[in-house]
C-alpha cells in the first residue's frame, strides 16, 4: 500500500512538473499545407518504334520542295479513362525544336551538325510528298469531340529529310540531323 501511495505521488508530481512546464514556455504551431490536381482523366500514349532511323543520303539530292527517305510510325493512343468534361476536348498534342524554312516547319534539335535540313513531319497512313501539310509544334489531333470522354486510337505518321524552298536547301551542309518530337495528351 504504501509502495503503491509512492507511486501515485510520483506520478502526480511528474504531471504537475510537465504542465508547469508547459505553462510557462511559448506555444509552438506547424502547419502542413494539402494539395491535389483532380484531373479529367489521361489515356497511355505509345509508339511502334523509338527510333526512327531516316538513313544516310547524299547531299545532291537535298533540293526545293522535295521531301526524302519517309518512314511510317503509329503513335498509340490507349486505356483512357475519365470522365466528360464540358467544354474540353481531349486531343494529342506535338512539340519539338525547330524552324521555318521556307514555308514549311522543320523539325531539329540544337544538336544537329548538318545545316539547312530538317525533319518534316506529315500526319497520315498514305505516303506524303513535300506538298504535304506538315505537321507543326502545338498542332492538336482530337481524341473525341468537345465534352466528350477520350476514346483510344492509332495515329499514322511519316517523317522524311527535307531542307524546304530554295532558300533553305542552298544552306545545307553534310552532318548530322537529329530531330526530338513529344506527343502529349492535354484538354483544349
């Protein structure tokens, strides 16, 4: 019993001591800030090569307005999922470095030893020419239409060496042309 009296006054006393404590020292606050994006929904986007290899070519038959070694690639669009957002539409967007060459856009990286040549970059399954309408950075290819839940798709592409007009190919140097495209899904 008396062991147990013991006890109880010095729990009492440790108590007593940490609201003391408590009492006489200032107050300290933190606070933890929350934060989330709930987003309409995302489909997965693939394609069927990583690398498109576009081959060596001599520099004689860069000339005007001709477009040459195009090679297909698909881009996959799949397992989307979301819901109908009013207002926007899913679509696949396109970036990449580049330039404007005497009317048409040019797809090449900072990295590229060749001068005055490029990647041109046509949307389609048939083989394009350099007539083409060429595909350019920001140019949105819809998934579904406004308001509406994103479907999947396969989007054919083609992708040749060009160096443009005769502005642009009487700039053309031998080297190296390298090209870097994104694909991306966004709402618009």
């Amino acid at each position: 019993m008396r062991l147990n009296r013991l006890c109880h006054r010095k729990a009492l006393f440790v108590t007593l001591a940490m609201v003391a404590g408590s009492l006489g020292s200032p107050a300290l606050a933190v606070t933890l800030n929350f934060s989330a994006t709930i987003l309409p929904g995302t489909c997965s986007l693939s394609l069927d090569k990583s690398v498109l290899p576009l081959d060596e070519m001599s520099q004689a038959r860069l000339r005007s307005g001709v477009l040459l070694n195009s090679q297909p690639f698909t881009l996959k669009v799949g397992n989307c999922d979301g819901v109908a957002t009013a207002g926007l539409q899913p679509v696949i967007t396109v970036s990449g470095e580049g330039m404007n060459q005497d009317g048409k856009w040019l797809f090449r990286s900072s990295d590229s030893s060749a001068g005055g040549s490029g990647v041109m970059l046509v949307q389609s399954a048939n083989m394009p020419n350099y007539n083409s309408t060429e595909v350019k950075p920001a140019d949105d290819y819809p998934l579904a239409g406004v308001g509406q839940i994103p479907v999947g798709k396969d989007l054919p592409f083609f992708a040749g060496i060009s160096c443009g007009g005769s502005t642009g190919c009487a700039t053309v140097k031998p080297g190296k042309v390298i090209a870097r495209i994104t694909f991306t899904f966004a709402y618009r």
